[in-house]
C-alpha cells in the first residue's frame, strides 16, 4: 500500500484499472467509485488526477465503441475475456482511440506490464497483439452503416444501447434523439451553487481561492447564484467548500426549485430529498420564518444530506428518515410547497454517470411507475389548497414525465400552471407555459430533467 504523498509508487492506469474492475465485479457506481479515488489520491499532481479522471469516465462512457473496436482486431471476443484482461485492453484502447497525447507505443508497453504485473503474464503476447493491431488498424475500422444501421451506427458511436436510441427516436424524434445522444458525450463542467447573501467580497473572494487552485469559473447566463467550473480535481479539499461557501448541484436541480416558486415563511416538504440540495436551497429561500420537512428512504443518504447541511450553516430544516410511499395523516394540508423528485431511469444524468445505460432495462423503467404512481398519491394530500406539487425526475421518459404529470391532473384535485413566471429567461422553452418542462442533455446544457408544477384546486 503507497503511503501518502509517495507519488513514485502509484500507477495511474493501475489505479483505473482496479476501479473499473470494481464497477464490473461488484455492481459499485461509478461516479462513487470514482470520486472515492480522487479524494484518496488527492495528493497527486493535478495533471495526474485529471488523467486518472479522464481514463476511468472515458473507458466505462465509451465501453460499447471500445469492445466494438478491440473485436475488430482480437481472436477473442471481450465478452469472453477474463475481466481484468478485458477491462485493461478497454482503458488501452481509449488511449490510443482517444487520448492523442499518449504514444501508441506507451500505451502497448504500460499494458504488457500490467497484465505481467497482475499475474497475467501468459496473455501479455495477446495483449500486446491485439493492441498493436489496434494501433495499426485506426482511423481505418468499418463501422455499421449510417443510413441502412441507423439504430447500430448510433450504438456503436455512441456507446448506448439499441433500445434506448430506438425508445429516444419514437419520444423525442430522430433529430433531438441524436441531440440527446451527443449531449450526452460533451465534457461537463461541475455545477456549484453559491451560498444565498454572498456579499461582493465574499463572491470575489471565492473566485481567486478557485482560480488560484486551477479552476476555470462561468457563470450562468441565468441564475447567479450558480458558476459552471473545470478543472476541479480534488475540488472538496477547497477550504471554501469545508465552510460552506457553496455546494455541488446541478442546474437542473436548481430550476426545480425556482419552479416551485417558494416563498419567505413557507413550509415545505421535500419527499425524496437525498442528497439535499433541493431541501438546502428550499431551506434559504424560505428564510428563518419558513421550515422544511426533508424526507428520504435512505438513512445513509439522509445523514450525507444533514452533514451537507451542518457545513451550509442552515437550520430551518427538519430531516426524517420515511418511506414516501406511505401515508402520514398528521401532515394533510400542512404545506404550502410539496416537491417530490422521485426515483426515476436517470436517464438524463448518463452524462455523469456513466454506468446508468449498462445496467437500466426497458422493464425496469415500467416497474418504476407504479413506485412513483404511489408516491404521488400520497404526496398531494400534504398540500394545501391553492399549494404548490412540484414534480421532477432526472431522466428522459415519457412515461415517467409527461404521461405521469397526465395521470396525476386526471385523477387528483390538481391543475397545472406555467412556470414561465418563476424561471430565468434563459430556461422558458415553450412547454414551460403549458406548466412542465423537459430539458434535454444536447439542446439546453443541462442534464436530462424533467419538472412540473401543479397547484391543487382551492374549494
């Protein structure tokens, strides 16, 4: 085991390795496998984090292309390898299909040693034979046709699977489907949202303790709170973030809350709240007269949610381990605001993590509904008349989003209103004034996210 701070015994794509072995092996998610190792090897030099970050997320994102290129050259299929062979000839072949500045050459001699160095050393010829091949054969490899293999050209260059282009293409349409698909493969920058009544100072001081760590900030073109960032390695060992000058959330994330249109002295409830930035930013726009009730299913999740919370400084939520399928009568009519982000396909968020399109299944997306039909039919009897239900999922999928927002108006006391007064001119697309929207990966820059706002109908 290296000690900290001894960079000569670390082996950046043995470290990749182990956690792409994990992900396969043990079903471990990826953005926590993933953000686990940086936070260990911390220490590294910046250019060795982002490497090991580019790596890990480039390999599992682009797996279906990698396997699709290596069977291309190999006389074995990957589906036939050994794991750790298969896993170490998919983060060699995104080198050298996709990190032009690593010599080929590099590339072939690193994995050898790997494959020796894992006691492996029988296959190190195959290795080093089908990654040569590869070497030779790029830019060169036939790919399924465009036009006569649509659905398998997409797959194939897009690492997703054929069910998913083909249920995208009948949803959303040929041409936001490729949108979807491209969006989903764009670099992201992380998302923080900055602590309400910052002062100038404050904000400015911010922004060169991240510029002076490497960050590179934007800001958004419509909430001001919120900065885009890159470069971020590493980025909760800022000491800003340990005194809770921000958070991590996504955009999306945030607009939900604007939609809700939450005021100074509300109650709110937040019934599937982890990780907690909704409840958090519900918390501060309700102010020290207003209170929230988060709850969750998760335990484990909750008590991230209630460190997020002690580090953000804010005190006027309540956090309540509960099961949002099931009824709690002593909060019938209590709220003027009921945001419920259900669990959902996470769809939209395939972008950040990756695994979410190797392991979702059509028929895991239809056991999904009746768990939010459920939730639903709970979560309206807590709001008061003239009260607000906000809807949200992260994901792309009509029966999740639109078709679950017509279920619920046609069977509850419920009608829906625009959201066009509560957003930023920069996200009011058409469909915010029919009272939903649903931002797509490729088109608004954003995650896939769906929300909806409905008010129940006064006496």
């Amino acid at each position: 085991m290296e000690k900290q701070g001894d960079r000569s015994r670390v082996n950046t794509r043995e470290l990749v390795l182990d956690a792409l072995l994990s992900m396969e092996r043990e079903e471990a998610y990826s953005h926590v496998v993933i953000g686990g190792m940086l936070d260990k090897y911390n220490y590294l030099e910046i250019q060795e984090k982002a490497f090991i970050k580019r790596l890990t997320e480039g390999t599992l994102e682009r797996r279906t292309e990698l396997d699709y290129c290596i069977n291309t050259v190999s006389s074995v299929r990957t589906e036939k390898m050994k794991p750790l062979i298969r896993e170490l000839l998919r983060l060699s072949a995104y080198q050298i299909l996709f990190m032009d500045a690593v010599p080929d050459s590099a590339v072939c001699n690193e994995a050898v040693k790997l494959a020796k160095r894992r006691r492996f050393g029988a296959l190190q010829g195959f290795v080093n034979g089908v990654l040569r091949g590869l070497c030779r054969k790029k830019g060169q490899i036939s790919y399924p046709d465009r036009e006569k293999e649509r659905s398998n050209w997409l797959s194939v260059c897009y690492s997703m699977p054929v069910w998913l282009i083909e249920k995208w293409d009948r949803e959303q349409g040929r041409e936001n489907t490729e949108k979807i698909l491209a969006g989903l493969l764009q670099e992201r920058p992380l998302t923080i949202r900055l602590q309400q009544g910052l002062t100038d100072q404050e904000r400015e001081a911010l922004r060169r303790e991240l510029v002076q760590g490497g960050v590179q900030i934007r800001e958004d073109a419509g909430l001001p709170y919120a900065w885009h960032l890159e470069k971020t390695e590493g980025m909760r060992a800022i000491p800003a973030f340990a005194a809770g000058i921000f958070t991590v959330q996504d955009i999306s994330s945030m607009l939900a809350v604007e939609a809700a249109g939450i005021r100074p002295g509300d109650y709110v409830m937040d019934l599937c709240a982890a990780p907690g930035g909704k409840a958090l930013l519900a918390a501060e726009k309700a102010g020290k007269d207003g209170r929230v009730l988060a709850r969750d299913i998760s335990g484990q999740r909750l008590a991230l949610a209630q460190e997020a919370a002690a580090r953000m400084g804010v005190e006027n939520v309540i956090w309540e381990q509960w099961d949002a399928s099931i009824a709690d009568d002593t909060k019938r009519e209590q709220a003027d605001v009921v945001l419920v982000d259900v669990p959902c396909s996470g769809l939209g968020v395939i972008g950040r993590k990756r695994d979410i399109k190797y392991r979702i299944t059509p028929e895991a997306i239809e056991g999904l509904v009746p768990l939010q039909r459920s939730i639903l039919e709970q979560a309206w009897q807590y709001v008061k008349p003239g009260g607000v239900l906000l809807y949200s999922t992260c994901t792309v999928s009509r029966a999740e989003n639109e078709e679950m927002r017509a279920w619920f108006l046609a069977h509850f006391p419920f009608h829906g209103e625009s959201l066009s007064p509560y957003l930023p001119a920069a996200y009011r697309p058409a469909c915010a004034k029919e009272g939903y929207l649903q931002l797509l990966p490729g088109t608004d820059g954003t995650d896939g996210f769906f929300m909806a706002r409905m008010v129940r109908n006064s006496p």
